[in-house]
C-alpha cells in the first residue's frame, strides 16, 4: 500500500485510541461497579491499539525516510497523542481502582490485567515506573 495512506490510517487508529483510553480513564474513579469491568477492558484494548499503531506509525517513518534517502520526511500532519503521556493520565485513576476496599473481586482482577497489559505496552521506561 501508499505509506502517506498507511499513515494516515494508523494515525487515525491512534487518534481513536489515545481519544477513547483518556475519556474512559476519566470515568474509572466515577463508574458504577457494574460496568466496571467492560470499561477497564476497553482501556486495554485502547493502551493496545495506541501502542500498536506508534509501532507501525514508526515503521513506516522509517520506510519513509529511507525512500528519500536518508531525507527527513515532511508530513505535516497533527502528531496523534502518544503512549507514555496518555498512561500517565490514566495510571492514578488504575490505582483508584485497586485501592478500593470494597471492591469486587473480579473488578481487582480485571483491574490487575488491565495494568499488566499497560506496563508491556509502556515498555521498561514505564515498567521501572510503575514499580515505585
């Protein structure tokens, strides 16, 4: 496919994923028990996409530059939100969650998974992190 395509389309990903994981970490301290658990999976599923789609999103500016030969590419799109920076946003509202005491079993352990799949998609910088 055309890279300037392929772009656009990660980056949309992105957009969405960064969009949908800051509007629903927002709501975790907030949210009724009951939909606990769909909400922290589409947090996973939104840290995964974003995650997913800067690695293409990197790829392909590599493909990029390499094309103009060693040239900096000049994309003048709006850069979509990036990774660290939005689970920043969303990690103390996580903690919110596991630090209830009367929360709900499965709610911990959805909560615990939903961590996990944020610190390996933060990679080491964010794992050294999340362990202070």
């Amino acid at each position: 496919g055309d890279i300037m395509e392929d772009r656009q389309n990660a980056s949309m990903v992105a957009e969405m994923c960064g969009s949908l994981l800051l509007q629903c970490s927002e709501l975790l301290h907030t949210y009724p028990p009951f939909g606990m658990i769909e909400l922290l999976e589409a947090i996973g599923s939104a840290v995964r996409g974003l995650h997913q789609s800067w690695e293409i999103l990197d790829d392909l500016k590599s493909e990029l530059s390499e094309r103009n030969a060693g040239g900096e590419s000049k994309i003048a799109e709006k850069e979509p939100p990036k990774l660290l920076p939005s689970i920043a946003v969303l990690w103390p509202n996580l903690i919110t969650v596991l630090k209830l005491p009367s929360q709900k079993t499965s709610v911990l352990v959805a909560s615990l998974d939903t961590a996990v799949q944020v610190v390996n998609c933060g990679g080491g910088f964010f794992f050294s992190r999340g362990l202070k």
